[in-house]
C-alpha cells in the first residue's frame, strides 16, 4: 500500500509557511486496505537535508515512532509532522511519501515515511507595502533562514514610510523539539511622527525577549533598553510639547501574556481574545521610572443569518514612580477607527493648544455586528470579503490624582464620556488586514476633543 500526502497550499511570511489543514479524497473501501488499517504497524521515517542540523527535523519526525499503531494514525501524524516542519522557516516545499517497508530489515507489517524537503535559499529577500492606522509605508527585507543549520534566523528590515522611517537587525533563535519556545535579540532604530502633538521621536534600542507558551496561554518576557530622543513636528507645537523635548533613557522589564481562541484576527465569527501587558521601567537603569499595565478584551459569538455579535473592552493605567511626572512618549491615546470611531486619531483627553498630550489612565469599549450585505450580491465568491457593520463605541482618557482612593479614580474615568454609534461596510482583505467605510455620529464631545466627518475610513 502506498500512500501520498501531496504538497498543501502555504501561507504566512514571519516564521515560515503553513500548511492549511489537509483534504483526504474518499477512496472506496478495498478488503486489503481494511486489513491493514487494523493491524499495528511499525515506523520509519528518512529524510533528506542538506544545511539542517538534525536536532530539530529528529524531534519533529521522532514523534513518528511514538503512539502509532494503526495506518490512520501514521497519515495524521505525518500531516503533523510536515506542518512542523513548514513552520520551522527552512523549508520551501515538504512532500510526504508513506510505503512499505522492502529490503532484508523490513519490519512485518512496517511502513517507510519518506520526508522530501526543498529548503530555502541562504539568502532571500522581499518587498512590499504596507497600509495601516492612516498610514502608509514601503518594507525592504533581507533575510537569512537557518543560518546555523537549527531554524535560526537573521533578519534585517528597512521601512520608510509616509510618517515614520525604521530600520532594525534580529537574531532569532528556536529551542529544539518546540518552536514555541523562542530566544530573539533586535537592534533597531525608529524615527516616529506625530501630528496629533506636533512631537517627533527617534529611538535607538535594543531588547533581547523569550517567548513559550504556558497551559493554553503564550507568554513573552522582554527587557528593553532605549535610547528616546523628542522633539517639536512644527514651529506652532505647544509650550507643553517643547518641555518635553530633549533625550531620555529607558530601561524596562516587560511582560505579555495571550490567550487567542478566535477563527481569525481580522474578522472572526467565533473565539475570545485576551491580552494582558505589564511593563516596569527605571528598575534596571535609566532615567524613566514608571509601572504601566494594560489589557484588551474580546468575544465573539455567531448569530442566526450568518450574523456575528463581537463585543470589546479596553483599559489600561500608568503610575509614575518617584517624583518625576509620566513622559508623553510613555502615555496612553485614545480615538479613532481603531478606538472611538468619529473622533480623529488620537485626538480624545488631556490637550494644550491644539496638540494632545496623553492620559495616564484610559477605558474604551465597543458592542458591534456584523452581518452579510443586504440581498447576498456576490454570495459564495467576491461578495462574501464584505460585511455590513453596526457599531456603538464608547471611552475616556484622563490622568489620576494617585492620592486619592479608587472610588475617586473610578468616579473620574466615568466622568465626560465620549461615545459614538453608527454603521458602514468592512472589507476584508484576505488575513492581512481590512478596510472600514462608516457613517458615524459622536456625542459626548468634550471641549478640545476633535471630530472627523460623518463618513470616515
């Protein structure tokens, strides 16, 4: 009996391909192929590579040998297998052969698994461009895919964009037999701008972070040290805008955690997202001193008529440490699509002639539906990339008296609510991200809160 697994359809461009999940054509059932579906079987897997060490293909094909008894369950590891060894980021194309044992050694009833791998070149690189948070910018890549023969990876990265301009080397390392469990270093440089408070921002850094996943959670550890320097946009910044200036040292320890059960992270009909982020900084050096936490929240639940109700809340709150008051670079914003909808971006709370300076505590949440498009044009092809979209979002930023007790603090951030409600078209563009065309009217506007028109993208 042989059996071919044929090459799946790859998709993903930071840690390698992925397969999607296999298709198996239904056979008629043979009297010999019943037979031998029932009996145990034993394994052997081969493969061929040319750069890759060993220690982490074996670990991936090892389990092969483990557990499986039965034919099915060789086929449905060897799908496992192969999509491993596609994540991995070394491999072009994987093909799978499944046979049966010949030769003088075979094993009664034995099965060869044949892994033919084409791997990547040693260097390769990429172009592309990239739209998102109104704002637009070209990546150049150059990357070197298994570099030591166990998946490691460096990756160098050149982005200019309309508003800021980036550049930045990493060294990526996987531990052998989990993926998951990762060790990067990033030396970088990112020159920001922002126009919503007249600030420039150029930092030079480096971090050094390991990720592993914990239960059904992932977690990442990062330290970061970096060196910030701010500056004015414009001539007309304000007074508060040009204290700020100058250069400043920051040295943090942060952490991550994630918990992701969604279908998908663009537009998903089901699943629940979590995500919880601490950061400390000024305890390893530096002179940035502050406790910052912040966490979002997401559900999502299927309705009748292929409709899907999302739900969302945001939140998040900075106490400064010692007498030093919070950087605005370190600050939280709030407005705009991604946030408020109807409000201009990042244009919500604390502002000094025109330009917003952040707030050091924030809320925001959003109840939105999402239901096909009236009488179903297009339905099972184009049409089904666009949805119709009900929204009611609401929000407020705004710093602490950190001397007062909760209630006080509980009693502000209820205080001058700015909300929004509305309706549009959300087009999704594959898994990469989506485009919104709303009608939206804000209330609760706040003087210095600035609007954008009832139609907004």
């Amino acid at each position: 009996v042989v059996t071919s697994l044929e090459p799946l359809p790859s998709s993903g461009t930071d840690f390698g391909a992925l397969g999607e999940e296999a298709e198996f054509v239904e056979v008629e059932p043979e009297a010999k192929q019943e037979i031998l579906e029932n009996k145990d079987v034993g394994v052997s897997h081969h493969a061929s590579i040319y750069r890759s060490r060993g220690s982490q293909c074996s670990c991936v094909l090892g389990e092969l040998t483990l557990c499986c008894l039965f034919l099915s369950q060789v086929m449905r590891r060897s799908h496992e297998a192969r999509e491993k060894l596609l994540r991995l980021g070394i491999f072009r194309q994987v093909d799978v052969l499944i046979d049966t044992c010949h030769g003088e050694d075979a094993l009664p009833n034995g099965l060869d698994v044949t892994f033919e791998v084409t791997e990547l070149r040693r260097l390769t690189g990429s172009y592309n461009t990239m739209v998102g948070n109104n704002e637009g910018s070209m990546v150049l890549g150059l990357k070197l895919p298994n570099l030591l023969g166990r998946a490691e990876k460096v990756t160098f990265q050149f982005s200019y964009g309309t508003k800021e301009t980036s550049y930045g080397l990493s060294f990526f390392k996987p531990q052998p037999g989990n993926f998951e469990k990762n060790f990067s270093v990033n030396l970088y440089k990112v020159t920001g701008q922002f126009p919503w408070s007249s600030l420039r921002e150029t930092d030079r850094g480096v971090s050094a972070e390991y990720s592993f996943p914990l239960c059904k959670t992932s977690h990442t550890v990062k330290w970061e040290g970096v060196w910030r320097e701010l500056g004015c946009l414009a001539r007309t910044a304000s007074f508060a805008v040009r204290k700020e200036s100058g250069h400043s040292l920051k040295s943090s320890l942060s952490h991550a955690m994630v918990i992701d059960s969604r279908n998908s992270s663009i537009l998903p009909r089901r699943g629940a997202l979590l995500k919880v982020n601490q950061e400390l900084a000024g305890y390893t050096g530096g002179d940035v001193s502050f406790i910052k936490e912040d966490f979002e929240l997401q559900l999502n639940k299927p309705l009748v008529l292929d409709s899907v109700f999302s739900t969302s809340l945001w939140g998040g709150m900075l106490v400064p440490i010692g007498d030093k008051l919070s950087s605005i670079a370190d600050r939280f914003y709030l407005g705009g699509p991604t946030s408020v909808r109807g409000f201009s971006m990042h244009s919500i709370g604390p502002q000094s002639e025109g330009d917003y300076l952040g707030g050091e505590a924030y809320w925001a949440g959003g109840l939105h539906l999402y239901t096909p498009l009236p009488f179903r044009p297009g339905q099972g092809g184009f049409g089904e990339l666009f949805r119709t979209h009900f929204f009611l979002n609401a929000g407020n930023l705004c710093n602490l008296n950190y001397g007062e007790g909760p209630r006080a603090h509980i009693r502000k951030l209820a205080e001058c609510i700015r909300w929004s409600y509305g309706a549009g078209i959300v087009l999704r563009l594959g898994n990469i991200a989506r485009l919104e065309l709303n009608y939206c009217i804000p209330m609760g506007v706040q003087r210095g809160d600035r609007c954008v028109g009832p139609l907004s993208c």
